[in-house]
C-alpha cells in the first residue's frame, strides 16, 4: 500500500491545538492551570488515601490507583502541548512519539479496566453487604490491579510494537496536539492490515468489555434495590455509586462518541476537542467528583490536615 515517497522518519510535526496566533497566551495559560489543577487534585487524593488509615479500603485503594493514572495519562500530553505551544517548530522525535503513543495507550487502558474493578466493587457492597469483606479480600484487590496493570501493559506494548515496524511516507505532519495512533496509521505508507485487525480485537476488549461489565454490575444494583425499594437504599446505592457513575458517563462517554460513534463528517476540530476532553477535563474533574460528595475524603483531609497542624504546633 503505498501512499507516497517512503523516507526514514526521524521527527513528527504536531499541529496542535487549533488556536489562532493571538489566542495562544490566553489558551496556554488555560492549559497550564488545567495541568496543575489535575496534578494537585490526583496527588492530594493519593496522598490522603496512603496517611489515613479510614481510607485503607477496596474502593480506596482502586480509587489511588485511578488518580495515579489520571495524573500519569495527563502527564503524558500537557507537557509536551505546552512545550510546542512555545516553539516555532512543534515537532517530536519519532522514538519519543512512539514512547508517547505507548504510554497513552497503558494509562488509558488502565482507567477502562480500573472503573471494571471499582463497579464491581460497588456490586459486592451493596448486593452482598454482610458477605463484602470476605469477598473483597485484600489478595483479590491487589490481584485486580495487578492484572489491570499487566493486561494493559501488553495490550499498549503490542499496538506500539506493530506501529514501529511501520514506514512512514515523506508526509510526517500529524494534524493533532499527540501521537494519536489513528493519526500516525493515516501517515504509514506499509501495510497497516495487521494494525487495524489488533485494534480492532484489542478494542474491544479495552472498551466494549469493560462497558459491558460495569453496565452489568449496575443492573444488578438497581435489580437488588427495586426487590427491596425504600428511600434509605436508594440513598445508600446514589451515595455509594454516584461518584463512580459519573466518571464512567465522563469517561466512557466520550471514548465511544470518538472511536465508536464517528460520523462522516466528523472533522479534525471536533475530534480533537473530543481528545482534550478525556485527556485534559476528565482526568482534572474526577478528584472533584470523587471528593465533592465523599465524607470519606472530606474526613480524611480534615483528620491528616488537624495531625500535621498538631505536628509544627509541637515542634515550634
């Protein structure tokens, strides 16, 4: 399949943000504050879980492993969309594309089969209350996110393995702020047949197996408390399993109206407002909808904030 002059690729051009010249510094800032915002966010809640012992729980420990990815999949492109936000020429070498491109693909995996682990945590509390801690037992929790980090360790080294045998055409402009792999198979000039074929398996299993699973475990929630209706389990499950609900809409909502949902025409605009909203917004919103309603979270802050106050008190 050729599609032009073939050319060793040492450099990507990033196109960026569709910005005009004199929004740049209006946007930049914007971009840093998120960047900020969600570094500060997603540490805190990390920092919270790990000093105070109320939060040494199944949901909390899937919840610090989700902040950490968070903070990582932002990582990954605000820095580098800052950086070429202030160069004329916003290029990538070709082996930091790749390295970004893989560790794109493992944060966000991560966050799929992550929001799996907590949904069904979510079912165990609440379908199986009196059975929770035998069944949530501390080697299951650590077997989830282990098997989290090794699944999308493979599934991201794989796509990025197959990318690197491809050779690129003299165009190596990529019209987007990161190395989207989608972006990067419009620029190959090899055969990119075995590429699609693994996206499209692996895909489902990051994307509509995960879906499936968490739409499963809260049809369940609601079957166990319509069979038993009263205004304190409704409380009960909404206060349980609103925040969750509402990262997974976030998330989940966007990632199928990108890649699952693509309209004919769908423009590079739109797609790439759509990439900063689960690249930049949702990992910056999740610790506020984590934290908003969560007395576990308000408490802890309080507890660790009064200990460390207790602590320059005595040594001053």
């Amino acid at each position: 399949m050729e599609k032009g002059n073939q050319t060793v690729v040492s450099e990507f051009l990033l196109l960026g943000l569709p910005i005009e010249p004199r929004q740049q510094d209006l946007f930049y800032a914007l971009f840093l504050a998120m960047y900020l915002t969600t570094t500060l966010g997603n540490l805190l809640i990390i920092v919270l879980i790990h000093l105070d012992s109320h939060l040494h729980t199944p949901m909390y420990l899937f919840l610090s492993n989700l902040s950490f990815s968070d903070f990582c999949f932002s990582s990954v492109t605000i820095p580098k969309l800052l950086q070429n936000m202030r160069r004329q020429v916003p290029s990538i070498p070709y082996a930091g594309c790749l390295t970004q491109m893989y560790f794109f693909l493992l944060f966000a995996d991560l966050e799929s089969f992550l929001l799996v682990a907590m949904a069904y945590d979510r079912y165990v509390a609440i379908c199986f209350p009196l059975h929770y801690t035998s069944i949530m037992s501390p080697k299951l929790c650590l077997f989830l996110v282990a098997l989290s980090w090794l699944l999308t360790t493979l599934i991201s080294l794989s796509h990025t393995l197959l990318m690197a045998r491809l050779s690129f055409c003299a165009n190596h402009v990529i019209p987007h702020f990161f190395c989207d792999m989608s972006a990067l198979l419009k620029l190959a000039c090899s055969d990119i047949q075995i590429n699609n074929l693994v996206i499209f398996i692996l895909g489902g299993l990051v994307i509509i197996v995960p879906f499936l699973l968490i739409f499963s475990s809260y049809t369940r929630i609601v079957s166990s408390i319509l069979k038993v209706p009263s205004s304190r389990s409704i409380r009960k499950a909404f206060s349980t399993c609103g925040s969750h609900l509402s990262v997974v809409s976030l998330f989940y909502g966007t990632i199928i109206g990108l890649y699952l949902c693509p309209s004919a025409n769908n423009s590079t605009v739109k797609e790439t407002v759509m990439a900063v909203m689960y690249t930049v917004v949702t990992p910056m919103l999740n610790p506020f909808i984590y934290s908003f309603r969560n007395q576990d979270i308000k408490g802890a802050f309080k507890r660790v904030f009064s200990k460390q106050m207790a602590k320059l008190s005595l040594r001053q």
